[in-house]
C-alpha cells in the first residue's frame, strides 16, 4: 500500500526539465523570466553615465543661457508675459539639453526588457481581468509564500541600497565640516562631484541586485515550468499520436504500399525469382526509361504472392537465384538497376522477348 502511494507520488513529482512545447505555450501566455528591477536599474546606470559625459556640456550651455537671459533682463521692464516667457524658455531649453540624457535612459530599458524577454507580443494580456483586481486575490498573493519571498526581497533591496547610500553620506558630511577651508566658489562644484558620486554608488548597487533578482527569477520560472514523466507521457501522445493509432496507421500505409506494390506486377515484364525465397518483377519501357526498373519485390510468404500474381496476368517467371537476391538487397521499389547489373538483366529480358516472340510463356 505504502509502495503504490509513494510511486504515484513520485509519478506526479515535477522533477523533468520543461520541454520546448511547454514553453512555447507559456510564452503565448506571457510567462517569462523577466526582472523589473533590472530594466530600472540599468536605466538608472545609464543615465548616470549619460550625464557624466554631457553633463558638463548641458551644464555650461544652460548657465550660458541664464546669465545671457538675466543679463537682458536688467534692460527690460518685468511683466507677468515677460516672467513666463523667460520661465518657458528656459524650461524648454533645458528639455532640448536633457534630451538625450532621456534618450540613452529609453534605449538602454528598451535593450534591456528586450533582453530578458525577446520580442513579445500577447494580447490576452490587453484585455480586462477583474480577478487582477479583486481585494480577495490581492491578499492571497500578498499572504502567499510567493508574497512573503517578494517582500523579503524588496527589503534585502531597501537595506542594500540604504547601506551604499548611508556610508556615501558620512563620507560626504565628512568633506562639508572640511570645506570651511575652501573658497565658496569651490563649493557648489564640490558638492556636486560628492552628491554625483553617491548616485554611482546607488546606481551601480541596483544594478547587482537587480542582476541577483533576475537570476533568482530565471531559476523560479525554471522551476515552475518542471513536468512531471506523466506530464511528458501525455504531451508525447498529444504530439505523436496514441502508440496503438501510430501501430494502426502504419499497418494501414504498409498495406496499401503491399496493394499497389502487387498491382503493378501485372505491368512487370519478368519476374526473376530465388525460386521461392525471393522474388523481384522488372519493368522497362525504353522511351521512359533509362534503364529496367524493380516495380515489386518481397521475400517468403510476399514473394510467393508475387509470383501468383506473376501467374495470373501471365508475366514471365525466371529463376535466377544469385540475381534475384542480389536485387531483393540492393534495389527499392521504384529504382531503376544499377549499371553493374545491365549486363545480367539484359540477358534475361532478352530471353523473354524471344519466348514472347516464339509465342512461348
């Protein structure tokens, strides 16, 4: 009793690698290994770096662009049109500056959402599911093992991040109570290269642990796409058939093969036989063929068939044992005769056409 429990038991464990059926259906369905955080995260890397190598430039074209803009403004009368005309301006400009700060933030998420998931387009995903949004749903995923784990991470994520983030600020406290020293014009830069640095260290901490997330994303996705060997039995039947309609259909196709193989004896100019071992029936026609060509052969209770058949429509039978076993092996249904069996063929065809011609079977 025990020994049937644990062998269902084991029947229905999902211990097999997913084949490729099983995930071509659940990428129709939207399943994939993918890690937000790691699209963010590099985005986020991105931008930093973007803006190291033109932040200097977007800076010094937008302090051009106010002390050109505040230098005119001492020559003009201020009006409400004039403050929101010079507020647009200079908001537009530092768009056109950002610009393609933005851009390499785009392209780099795009690259990396494309990465994780390749091209993927499904549109069940579009259409309303309320049970996304039912309260009762919600908590179960939020109370679930699953919930617990994602929690957990987000945690591990917060305390990583805040760590990086606190020793970065107790090194830049430490250089503001220094900078009592320093000329106040020096400071804004200073401050500037600490606060930047500070988000290097942040962006490349999320970027780990974004890179740990996804790897711990692939392996449950890995996970939950095992079969168990009864689910690869089913998908087996599903893709090739029951093994007993298999048996039945190829039964059926040799029969019809043996069907059609038997009636083209009637149109054999000879039959060349072992004499009962063996038997194979020749077909030539000069004005189609190249050379003679084996339309039927077969062996014991088939051969027997053929020569009946041979009887019947009246097509000569030669026996010829070396011959006929040598086409019985080497020569398929269909094939014409090799060249180094001209000679031997000719021979007997030949012998035929002079029976057929003295009116002789």
């Amino acid at each position: 009793m025990h020994t049937l429990q644990l062998q269902r038991f084991a029947a229905g464990e999902r211990t097999e690698r997913a084949t490729p059926r099983r995930r071509q259906e659940a990428r129709k369905e939207g399943r994939v290994a993918r890690s937000p955080e790691l699209t963010s995260a590099l985005a986020f890397a991105a931008v930093m770096v973007a803006l190291r190598v033109l932040g200097p430039v977007v800076w010094g074209e937008w302090e051009s662009l106010i002390q050109r803009d505040l230098g005119d403004a001492v020559l003009k009368s201020w009006t409400v049109e004039n403050v929101r005309s010079l507020m647009l301006v200079q908001v537009m400009a530092a768009a056109r500056m950002l610009l393609p700060v933005a851009a390499v933030a785009v392209v780099i998420g795009l690259a990396a959402a494309l990465m994780q998931v390749r091209p993927l387009f499904v549109p069940q995903l579009l259409l309303p599911d309320f049970q996304r949004i039912s309260p009762a749903t919600g908590w179960r995923r939020i109370l679930s093992l699953q919930g617990a784990v994602e929690t957990l991470k987000s945690l591990l994520k917060l305390g990583a991040v805040a760590g990086v983030a606190y020793t970065s600020l107790a090194s830049l406290v430490h250089q503001m109570i220094s900078l009592s020293a320093v000329e106040l014009a020096a400071v804004p830069a200073i401050l500037g290269r600490s606060v930047f640095n500070l988000a290097i260290r942040v962006a490349c901490a999320m970027v780990v642990i974004a890179a740990v997330d996804y790897a711990y994303q692939r392996y449950h996705f890995e996970r939950s796409l095992r079969m168990s060997k009864q689910d690869l039995k089913d998908e087996l039947k599903e893709t090739e058939g029951n093994p007993l309609v298999r048996s039945a259909v190829r039964r059926r196709a040799r029969q019809l093969a043996s069907k059609r193989m038997m009636q083209n004896v009637a149109k054999a100019d000879v039959v060349i036989t072992n004499p009962t071992h063996y038997a194979v029936a020749l077909q030539y026609e000069s004005e189609t063929m190249n050379a003679p060509q084996v339309v039927a052969k077969g062996a014991d209770f088939v051969a027997q068939e053929i020569r009946r058949r041979a009887e019947e429509n009246q097509v000569p039978l030669v026996e010829n044992p070396p011959l006929a076993q040598t086409l019985y092996r080497t020569v398929e249904i269909g094939q014409e005769i090799p060249p180094d069996l001209y000679q031997a063929v000719a021979e007997v065809l030949a012998y035929v056409y002079r029976m057929r011609a003295k009116g002789r079977r």
